[in-house]
C-alpha cells in the first residue's frame, strides 16, 4: 500500500507533471510545485497505511483510519449487497487489489464508502466469498475456508466476442471520448504556444469552399471515423476481457476491463429482475446491454452491469440464465391475469418466432399494446409543439426558420409513433414485463415477488383520455417500474392479478 497508493495517484498527474516540466521553462518554482505535489502524495500514501486498520466479525465489517480527522466506518454483514474488487494499474504490477463493499443505494458514485485498498489477490478473493457469505453463529474456521475453496467449479454464463466490437460506435461514446481528447490537446498545445487553430481554420475555409454535397461528405466522414476509433477504444479500455460468471457461493459475478480491471459479485438472493437497455442505435444495429436489478442497488455507478452492448439475443440469452437460477428454474408462461389486463394483442416488435424462444427468458415474454389513446397522447406531444413554434416564427423571423422547423415535423411524429410501438407490458407466472421509451427503450422483468406496492396516478390529459400509469414499487434497482398509459380497468386488473390482494381492499373500497 505504500507503493500502490501513491502510484495510482501519480499516474493520474502525469498530464500535470508534463505541464509543470514541459511549460516551466526554466521556472524553478514549476520544478519545485511538482516535486512538492510527489511528496504530498508520498506522505497521504503513508498516512493512510499507517492509520488503517479493518476487521471481520459474524456481524460487521469494521474500519478505522485517519489520524487527525479519524473515521470508523461499519457496515452490517447483512446489508452488503455487492463486493466490487479493482485492480488499477499500479495494483496490477504488484498483484493486489482495492475490496469495495457495495450496500445499496447509498451509494454514491466517487466515493470511497467502506474501501479495503491495497489486498493481495489471493486475499481479495477469500475476503470476496467471505463477504457474501451469510454470517453464522460463529466466525468461518480454517476447515469452512478450505471447504469453499474447494467448491464446485463456477459456471460461464456469457464471456468476451471480439464481434462485439461493431456496436461501440452505436453507443456514441467515441465522440464523448473525441471530444475530451480534443480540449485535453488544444488546452495542452495553447500552453506550449503551438499554433494549431489556424491550420485549422484553414481546412475549414478549404472544406467551406468546395460543392455542399462534398463538404457534407468529408465532415461526415471525419466524425464518422473519429467516432468509429474512439468509441472502439472506450469499448475495449472498459469490457475487455468481459466474464459472466456463476459462482459456487451463489453469486452472479462481472470481470472486466483492460488497465483497470474490476470485478464485481451480487449475491442471487438479491436479484430481483434483469433490465434491457436498447439506446435508438444500438436498438437499429439489433444489439442491447443488460442490467440487473438488486435489492438496495439502484442504478449509481456501475455495479449494476451485467452484459455491455452486445448482440440483443445474447442479453435474452443472459437474461434468461440469471432469471432462470433466481426463479427456481420455473419456466415463465403468461398468465390468465395477464391476458385479462393486456389490453389488444402483443407486440409485433417483440412477437417470439417459436414457443421455445418465448419460454427461454422473460424478456421474450410476448408483451401487450396498449390503447389506441396512448398512441394519439404521443402524437399530439410530438407534432404540436412544432406546429406552434412554426407558427411563431412565420410570424416573428425569416421564413426559412419555419420552415426547418416544419421540416423537422415527419421525424417527429415517426419518433411519437415509435415510442408508442415500444410500449407494452405482460404477466408471466413469476415477472412483471413492462418496456417504454424511444431514444432510450427499456425492458424490465420484474419479480412478482419483490413488488412491495403499488402508484396509481393519472394527470388531466390522462384522466381525459382514459389512460392510467401503473408504478410498482420495490426495494430494488430504480425503487419503481412504470407502466404508462394503459386503460383504467386493464391496470387495476393488472396490478391486482401480479399481486394478489394487494390492492383488492382498496378497490373494494373505490367500488
């Protein structure tokens, strides 16, 4: 830990070391600046090491460090929820790890919470299984250890494909990344008095200058390429390597990463229910990523993956081993409530090609339509709006204004029209399957089980049009799944028939 802190906390400063060593010419305070941030950081390294201490009981996970400011941190053993293991570079070369233990959605992301820092492997991995593990009467002996190291071997669920790597573009990531790179060099080349805004400006003038079809295409294909490599880089520096396993201590676990590699392992007693998230490009390229959905975890930071975009088939197929294992092995079919409060008919986007994909996972489960009502609500808020301010700018700017904005109406109501497509929901005999969303559609299979309550609510518009949104509310993932706009009497029927008598007594009442 003497070594490793420090390390990782320098390799995060060499971009300023270089600007103190490269832009100081000459200047002996920049000299001196750098070598007085090295030897803070040296010291803060030392202190935390020499004020550490933790420890391990049937109950609780104890911590105490500071010297000045001294902090004791505790956490039930049964509050943990995830044990997160990251190897930064700097604990790669000396075969360590940091051990974060997750505990639910108090979590907050850059925070440290209860971190053990700078643990060989070896330990990480015993303090992993030890951690999720439920806590007995008395502590774990020497025979219990050697018994779970010896354990049944863990099972893949789903591992690395380098075909993946065809949907990073569809992520957008790579122009996040374009674009940090881009300020990080014009701030670094402005500091050195590189001039690289006028050649620049001169290929924009060049670009400028030829026929509009072809400065379309050379822009086109430069943010095409830019995006292309970069998001392929953030594709690889974050999933690869990318492991799905199932552990003999009954944990679902996660690896990953190229420099920093992480690991984290969610208890199955906590599953709840799997998410699919399809962003509208990743949607058109027929790839998905896939979420879980755990008791006390929502959806703060990361620990949450369980598969990065990847084919859509495969996060069915993901789906359907997790939530398999977490039901029992009980097939899911759809249910007779569900037909009752389905609405029309299923979805044709989502209309299984044979009985046997439908039963694979729930996330197959054929979902309803709902009322043509919905349909007419997404409409008017996707074509209104620009009517009105085309309207506005007829009348108060040049005409060609209103008339971009006119333009802009079909793709409007195309993307309305989706978003009513993406609507639907369903009942299987252990998950509640809801989906909305356009830009961002999402699928949740819920377990019936962990709903703990039920949110009827209805705006103006929606009380107008007949249409209620059902939230079922649970102690994990987001704490609510919505299922928007469907007729009164087919949410009631449906949130009475996911969860019976629940909210019979205050329908009984209504009546």
């Amino acid at each position: 830990m003497l070594v490793v802190r420090p390390l990782n906390e320098l390799l995060g400063l060499v971009p300023v070391f270089i600007g103190l060593l490269v832009l100081g010419k000459g200047e002996t305070w920049r000299i001196l600046a750098g070598v007085a941030v090295i030897v803070a950081v040296v010291l803060f390294g030392l202190l935390r090491w020499v004020t550490t201490r933790y420890r391990i009981t049937t109950e609780q996970v104890e911590m105490h460090t500071g010297l000045l400011v001294r902090k004791r941190l505790a956490v039930p053993r049964d509050r943990i929820r995830t044990v997160d293991l990251t190897a930064k570079l700097g604990h790669r070369l000396f075969g360590l790890s940091a051990i974060r233990v997750g505990t639910g959605q108090r979590d907050q992301p850059g925070e440290d919470g209860l971190t053990l820092d700078a643990v060989s492997s070896a330990e990480a991995e015993r303090l992993r299984v030890l951690l999720l593990t439920t806590a007995k009467a008395e502590a774990p002996t020497a025979a219990a250890e050697a018994a779970v190291e010896e354990a049944r071997p863990s099972v893949v669920l789903s591992e690395w494909d380098n075909g993946w790597l065809r949907y990073a573009p569809l992520t957008l990531s790579g122009l996040v990344a374009a674009g940090a790179l881009f300020g990080f060099v014009m701030n670094f080349a402005r500091e050195l008095d590189i001039e690289v805004l006028e050649p620049m400006s001169e290929a924009a003038h060049w670009v400028a200058e030829q026929p509009l079809g072809l400065t379309i295409a050379v822009i086109g294909a430069v943010v095409l390429l830019v995006a292309t490599l970069g998001s392929a880089l953030v594709y690889v520096v974050q999933f690869w390597g990318y492991r799905l396993t199932r552990e003999p201590d009954d944990t679902v676990r996660v690896r990953r990463g190229l420099l920093t590699t992480r690991s984290v392992s969610v208890a199955e007693q906590r599953l709840r229910g799997v998410e699919l998230v399809e962003p509208l490009l990743l949607r058109a390229g027929r790839g998905a990523h896939a979420k879980t959905v755990t008791t006390g975890l929502g959806r703060k930071g990361e620990s949450n993956l369980l598969l990065p975009p990847a084919p859509v088939a495969e996060a069915h197929r993901v789906s359907a081993e997790v939530l398999r294992q977490t039901s029992g092995g009980v097939t899911d079919q759809p249910t007779t409530g569900d037909q009752a409060a389905g609405g029309d008919q299923p979805t044709g986007g989502d209309q299984a090609t044979g009985g046997d994909r439908a039963a694979e996972s729930p996330t197959r489960t054929p979902l309803r339509r709902h009322p043509m009502a919905a349909l007419r609500r997404r409409m008017v808020r996707a074509v209104v709006p620009l009517l009105v301010v085309a309207a506005v700018l007829a009348w108060f700017a040049p005409s060609w204004t209103w008339q971009v904005v006119l333009a802009l109406v079909p793709f409007s109501a195309a993307l309305g029209y989706d978003r009513y497509r993406s609507l639907g929901h369903a009942l299987t005999d252990r998950h509640l399957l809801a989906r909305a969303g356009s830009a961002v559609r999402e699928t949740v299979a819920l377990q019936r089980t962990g709903i703990i309550g039920w949110r009827v609510s209805r705006s103006f518009f929606q009380r107008r049009a007949g249409l209620v949104t059902i939230t079922a509310t649970t102690a994990a993932g987001d704490g609510a799944y919505h299922v928007v706009d469907v007729a009164e009497a087919d949410g009631l029927a449906l949130a009475d028939a996911a969860v019976p008598d629940l909210l019979r007594p205050f329908l009984e009442l209504a009546d």
